[in-house]
C-alpha cells in the first residue's frame, strides 16, 4: 500500500506539473483523471514490475518479471498474429471504404440516404454487431446462414483461417463508416476545374480513381491510415466476442503461455490477467507491450503534420531496428531492406525526390521475404518490422499513375455496376440488424436460419423485465452515463476554454490525443490493480470516470474549435471591464457554447450506454452490471456456455432505439466534430 501511494503521488506531482503549468485552476481537475486512467496504469505497470507481489506479499525481483515478459515466445507470437491482422484489416478498409466513398461521391439522387445508411455499423454498439455476425458466420458448428448460403463451413471454434478472415471483416465493418467519411471529406478538397477537366477527357471511374480521386486524396487520409493500423493493434471486443483468441494452433503452445490463431495482443493480456495472480509478472506484461505500442505511436504521432516525412522515415527506420534486435524481425535479411531506409532518408536530406521509391523498394524487399516465409513457415515467420514498413510505404509512396483502360465499357454498364456494388454493401450493412430483429422476436431460443422470420412473439420483451431484472441494468447505466456527462462537462469544458484563453493551456490537447492512442489491454489491467487500491473497483463510478476519460479526446475536440471560433472581441471586452476567468468562462463562453456542450452530452451519454470493455473488467457484481454486459451474459462465452438468443435479440432491439433516438438528434454536430471540410 505505501509503494501504491509513494508511486501515485511523485509521478502525479511531476505529470500535473509538466501537463497543466498553464491556467491549472482550469485544467487540473481533467489532467488529473487523465493521469489516473490514462498514464498512472502504465506507471503503476512498470513500478510493480520489479517486484514478485501478491498482496500482501511483496519482494524484489529486479528484471526477472521483465526478462520473463520480453523473452515469451508466446508474447511475440501474438504480436507478430496482431501485425498481420492489423494489416489485413487496414487493407480492407481501405479498399472498401474508397470504393464506397467514389460511388457515394458521384451519386446526386440517394446519396444523403446510402451516406445515413453506411454509417449504420458506427451507430450500432459493437457488442451487439459482433455477436450478430458470428451467430450468421458461425451458426451452430459452422452450419449457419452463410455456410447454406455459400456452400461452405465457417467454424470458428476451429477453422483458423475462417476464424482470421472472418474476425478481420467483422473488425474492418465496423470501421468503414468512419473511414469513409473521412475520403469523403478529403474528396471535397478537389477542384471543381479538375473534375471537369477529367470528365471531358472522358475517364472512366476506374481512370479517374487511379488518377485524380486516389492521388488527391491520399496524402490527407495518410494520418488516418496509420492510426487504423495502430487502433486494430489494439483490438479486444471483436477478438473476444467471436472466438476469444482461437482456435488453438499446435505453435501456439508454449511452456509460458498458450496463444490460438486470434489471439491478438488485448486478448493475451487478458488471458494473463485471469491466469496470473502475480501483480509483478502482470505489470511486466502490460510494461512489455506499452513499448510496443510506445514504438508505433513513435511513428504514428509524427503524422499529425504533413511535412514531417524525414522524422516519418528516420522512426521507421530506428523502430525497424528495434524490433529486429528484439526478434519480432526478419532476422539476418533485415539487413537489406534496413540499408534502402538509411539511403531514403539520406536522399531526402539531399532534397531528392527519389526518396519515396527508394523507401518503396525497401519496403517491398521487406514484404516479400516476409510472405515468402510465411507460405513456407507460417505466422512464425511474419515480421513485425517489416508489416510497420508496408503500411508507412504505402502512406509514404503513392503518386498516382496515368491509368488508361484498354476496354472501355459505356456508362450504363459502370452505373449498373455500382448500383450492384452498393446494392451487396447495403446488405451486408442490414443484415447484423435484421438478424437481431428476428431474434428478438422469435418465440424459440434458437440462431436464426432463415432470413424470413417465424413464429413472432413480443413476449421476449415482457421476459427481459419480468424474469432478469433488465430495468436494474438499464439504472446501472443510466447512473454510469449520468456520472460521466457530469465529470465530462465539469472537467473538458473548463480546459478547453483554458486553451482558447491561454495558448499554452492549449497544448493539453494534445496529452489527450496521446493518452487516447495509447491505451489499450496494456494499461486497461493496470487500472483494475489501481482501482482496487483506491476503492473504485467493481463500483458505477469507477466505470464513468474511466468512459469519461476514453472519451476525453473527441470531447475537447467538439468543445475547443467552437469555443475558438467564437468572436474573440467578446472576450478583449470583458478583461477590459476588469472580469475574471471565471466569470469570462461561464458568463460569456458558457451560454454560447451550449449548443456544443449538448452534442458532447448525448456523444458521452452515448459512449456510456454502448461502453462494454470497461465495465467487463471493472465490474465483477451482477447487481452492478450495466445492459451492456446483461446482453453479453445471455450470450456468454460463445460455444462454451448456455446462450439465450431471443432474449438477447429483445434487449438488442431496446439498446438500438434508445441509441437510435440519441444518434439521431445529434449526428450532423457529432459528425461534423469528428470529420472537419477536407480532412480529419
């Protein structure tokens, strides 16, 4: 207990003071909860790391705990599984959202509706999408709605390959919407003379993709593309909703850790958690892959600005050669690739443009060594180093091409063609829902195998209240959401105005863009052992505080640009007139900002209700759970467990019209909040 407090108080007092130096009365309380959720967990991680504790037991170990950590061979197994995971699940949103985003783009009628319409997966809670798709993947032992329909067998509980594929589709679905939006801002950023000129030379879409949309748009969604990378390396619900880290694969058995097929980073730590009663050997792994993801965010942070490509290319290159040494490499060949980086950055220190090809061309040596020696020696073989490369290249490199197509189709075909496309994707974006629907109503426990329901019956409803006590779940998270929209408005709006007043204060934002990239698993079970310290664990307030945090970020970033766009001459009069801070604060910036303040409120009322993770590992009281985890109970660990799926289609439909309703009233600010004109 005095080495929780020694270490809480000096690193706060060394945070706040480097953090919240600029109008403290104003942005203490924030910075202070931001340490505490965000920063003290991985703190906490590394101090317990030197110590065998298991309360009240502790006693120095020095770096055995890390040693063990960093030499698992299971702990690089799944992070070298998360990379290419990561990485197919970027490639398909990229294909996919610009293929939806060109097709919208060039739309007049429907366009306002397929926009609505594709961002329906943002809208729905993860944890109700999820288990959706994998009751029509999965079905009962791979026999579903898909297998009848394509023919073929989707087991996820031990088919890998389907298990990857599948899991990676489910993750990238739920991240089209914004992706999408996001090329769709950036497609704004074109002329109008352009787009003329492209069509009186008579480009086909696929000509005017290649050369006018993709290279125009790009380098805006850069910044974008690698923090998708660097989110999927942080991926738990998907993982644990549909095979909680399988199936088992015969190189995943290790004499310290056992990893299947999915078992991505978040889901290794997780597993440790509940098989580790070792604090010492937890804090080592969370410590452990907080500097894996400290050495991508490394790269990642220096996309903020478009013309950092020197520190871009030079912390690849060092990150490149970090994780070799580590063994997360391709070994002795790195070598080469490594040596075509040196020459990049050297030639774009010498001002040559040829430094984007150079880069390429190493980045591709590192690609196809590394499928090379996966096709011959499978997930071992992939390469940490060399996936970081293949996603900065392809940030990095693309010019364009002058793409003329040989066989061209007129433009009825290319209309029927994309009426098709966005036809199939309509589906796939109503299917998860319409699934639920028929669970929910149907009078038998069972997954659905039709799309046609049966035997309808409203009495799901009456049960779900009646027999499981869903109005306490629904008290839970109405207290959590509560709790957090108090915290949120109390503590960001006073450091976003401290910002717009103070340039100095204005700089926090950017502690809590960092903050909201680094967390993960890896400070998640950090924070468990610190709220267990301070009484906040298994309570509705140590969840609110936590969700109020998380969401911290995007909330400053609705509030500061509003407040900062507000007439600045209001407040020159009101220091004239000899009014304090506070009083500018809450007599000028205050009612005017109402309107923003409103949207943060449902947005975090939203992020409450949805909340599904934090309460999981917050929470070990069933009188506490909130209707998020009620819904996951009836469910439980699929293929493991008893699961009631009308019951949890009937909760499903209720959880979805009460965020239905919130999402609606308030999409156009919350949208324009996250999406600015011509970028993100």
């Amino acid at each position: 207990m005095n080495l929780f407090f020694t270490v809480l108080l000096l690193s706060a007092a060394v945070f706040l003071l480097l953090v919240a130096r600029a109008k403290p009365a104003y942005t203490f309380a924030l910075a202070s909860l931001v340490f505490l959720v965000s920063f003290f967990p991985f703190i906490w991680g590394i101090s317990i790391s030197f110590f065998d504790f298991s309360p009240p037991n502790i006693q120095f170990v020095g770096l055995k705990n890390l040693s063990f950590a960093a030499t698992d061979p299971g702990l690089a197994l799944s992070v070298k599984i998360t990379a290419i995971w990561a990485l197919s699940v970027l490639v398909m949103k990229l294909i996919i959202s610009y293929a939806l985003a060109l097709s919208i783009a060039s739309m007049k009628k429907l366009a306002k509706f397929l926009y609505m319409l594709i961002l329906t997966p943002w809208a729905i809670p993860a944890y109700i999408s999820i288990v959706s798709w994998t009751s029509l993947v999965e079905g009962y032992g791979g026999n579903s709605i898909f297998s009848r329909f394509l023919g073929m067998n989707f087991d996820l509980t031990t088919n890998a390959p389907a298990a990857f594929f599948w899991t990676a589709f489910v993750s990238a679905w739920l991240g089209i919407p914004l992706m999408t939006m996001v090329i769709l801002s950036a497609l704004q950023t074109i002329s109008p003379q352009l787009k003329d000129l492209a069509k009186m030379e008579g480009m086909d879409p696929i000509e005017k993709a290649l050369n006018l949309y993709i290279p125009h748009t790009l380098p805006i969604v850069f910044p974008y593309i690698f923090l998708t990378f660097l989110g999927s390396f942080k991926e738990f619900t998907t993982i644990f909703l549909m095979t909680s880290g399988g199936p088992s694969m015969v190189s995943g058995f290790g004499q310290k850790s056992i990893v299947g097929a999915t078992t991505l980073i978040g889901m290794f730590i997780y597993d440790k958690f509940y098989s580790t009663n070792n604090y010492g050997v937890l804090g080592a792994y969370s410590t452990v892959v907080g500097i894996i993801m400290l050495a991508l965010l490394a790269i990642g942070w220096n996309y903020r600005r478009s013309r950092k490509k020197f520190r871009i290319i030079a912390f690849t290159l060092v990150v490149h050669v970090f994780f070799d040494l580590w063994g997360m490499g391709s070994g002795l060949f790195s070598f080469v690739p490594i040596s075509f980086y040196v020459a990049a950055l050297l030639s774009y220190l010498m001002k040559s443009s040829k430094f984007k090809k150079i880069f390429v061309i190493g980045a591709l040596l590192d690609a196809v060594y590394m499928f090379v020696g996966v096709s011959f020696h499978g997930v071992n073989a992939v390469s940490l180093s060399s996936v970081i490369s293949i996603v900065v290249a392809l940030t990095l490199a693309f010019e364009g091409q002058i793409h003329i197509n040989v066989f061209k189709f007129p433009n009825s075909v290319w209309k029927f063609i994309k009426a098709m496309w966005l036809s199939f994707w309509s589906i796939l974006v109503l299917l998860p829902l319409w699934n639920i629907i028929i669970m929910g109503f149907s009078k038998e426990n069972l997954i659905p195998m039709s799309l046609i329901p049966h035997s309808l019956t409203f009495s799901n409803f009456f049960a779900l209240f009646e027999n499981y006590g869903f109005f306490n779940a629904i008290k839970n998270s109405l207290e959590i959401a509560a709790i957090a929209v108090i915290i949120t408005l109390l503590t960001v709006f006073p450091a976003a105005w401290a910002g717009v007043d103070h340039k100095k204060a204005s700089n926090f934002g950017n502690v809590l863009v960092f903050a909201a990239l680094f967390t993960g698993m890896h400070t998640l079970i950090p924070l468990v052992i610190t709220f267990k310290f301070l009484n906040l664990l298994n309570t509705l307030e140590g969840v609110a505080i936590s969700v109020a945090i998380h969401s911290a970020a995007i909330t400053y970033f609705l509030i500061y640009p509003f407040l900062l766009a507000l007439p600045k001459s209001l407040n020159e009069a009101a220091k004239i007139d000899g009014a304090s801070g506070f009083v500018r604060m809450t007599r000028i910036y205050l009612p005017l900002a109402l309107p923003s303040l409103i949207t943060v409120g449902v947005l975090v009322f939203v992020e409450s209700w949805n909340s599904f993770v934090l309460p999981l590992v917050l929470l070990n009281s069933q009188n506490l759970y909130p209707v998020s985890i009620m819904l996951y109970n009836f469910i439980g660990e699929y293929g493991t467990s008893y699961s009631i799926w009308n019951l949890f289609g009937a909760g499903s439909i209720f959880n979805l019209v009460i965020i239905g309703i919130l999402f609606y009233i308030a999409r156009k600010n919350i949208v324009s909040g996250v999406i600015s004109r011509g970028g993100v």
